[in-house]
C-alpha cells in the first residue's frame, strides 16, 4: 500500500482529488494504490450507487450498506456507513441498533423489507425468499429494485476487499464531507 506521502504522478493526483472532495483518505481507497485506476473507477461506480437519482432515498441506501456490512461483518463498512446513515437519521442510538439487530427498530414495512432484501441477498444470494414479490406489492418499481441490489451488490464487493485484504478502520474514522 502506497501511503500519500510516498505517492506520485497519477496516484499522488488521485489521492490530492479524493482528499480535496471528500476532506480525507480512506484506507479502502488506498489498499487499492497499487492499481490508482481501481481507485478512480470505484469512485464512480460508488457514486453512481449512491449518490445518483433514484427513487430510494440516500438513507434508505446507506442503510442498506449498513445492513449488509453488519451480515458481513465488516466493521470497517459499518463504521463509515452509520456514520453516513447518521447523517440523515440523526439518531445514533438507532443507527447502532440497526447493526445489531434492525428488527427491534420501528422500521417502516418498507424500510423493513429493505433490510430484509439486503440481508438475504448478502448471506444467501441463491435462495428465493420472495423479497423482489414483496417490493413490488409495496409499490418498488422496477428500477427502484435494481437501485437496492446494486447497493446490496457494491456493498457486498466492498465488504469483500476490506476483509479479504484486511484492510483497518482509520483512527479518525469519521469527518467525511456528504
């Protein structure tokens, strides 16, 4: 891993931009700058899941991520991602509570199956639960349901670098601009 002081040419400009946009560096970013491009392409797809227009709201995506880095176990997604999730809930306490169990929560039926879609499609992809029925008679479109399973997928391909390649939670976890 190539550390921002050490970084040059394309990487130390796409360290520079990253750290310009978002106020900081995270590790996940730089466990990828042996390859500075991966970076810049997972940037984009990662705003495109998230920050682009949808019908689901950036809360109800974030805690899907959420959602699915606590199936996952990846501390390291469930910290920056609460962190984000508190953003707009702005209840820390229930943030905390969708980690560890998000069924004690007053979730709307919406909200719920939400949860319920990101966990399944997490921990047991291949089995049919009947989730997307379920979205649809709660009135998800059809590109409302793709938008959670990208996030569910992204999510699940993020979760997979940090733990595959052991990537640690930064002392000052937080502090991101939104």
């Amino acid at each position: 891993m190539i550390q921002p002081e050490e970084a040059e040419g394309r990487l130390k400009e796409i360290y520079t931009d990253l750290i310009t946009k978002r106020g900081k560096l995270a590790e996940v970013h730089k466990i990828q700058s042996l390859r500075p491009e991966s970076i810049v392409k997972h940037i984009d797809l990662y705003l495109e899941i998230m920050f682009s227009k949808s019908e689901l709201s950036r809360a109800e995506r974030e805690m899907m991520a959420v959602v699915v880095s606590a199936a996952n176990r990846c501390e390291y997604c469930q910290t920056h991602h609460a962190e984000a999730l508190n953003n707009y809930w702005k209840d820390l306490e229930k943030v905390n509570q969708l980690r560890t169990n998000y069924n004690t929560l007053a979730l709307t039926e919406k909200e719920k199956t939400l949860c319920d879609f990101a966990k399944r499609l997490s921990l047991t992809p291949s089995e049919d639960f009947g989730l997307v029925e379920k979205l649809k008679t709660l009135d998800f479109s059809d590109a409302a349901i793709l938008d959670a399973t990208l996030v569910i997928a992204y999510f699940n391909f993020v979760n997979r670098i940090v733990l595959g390649l052991g990537v640690n939670l930064e002392e000052n976890a937080g502090g991101y601009k939104y």
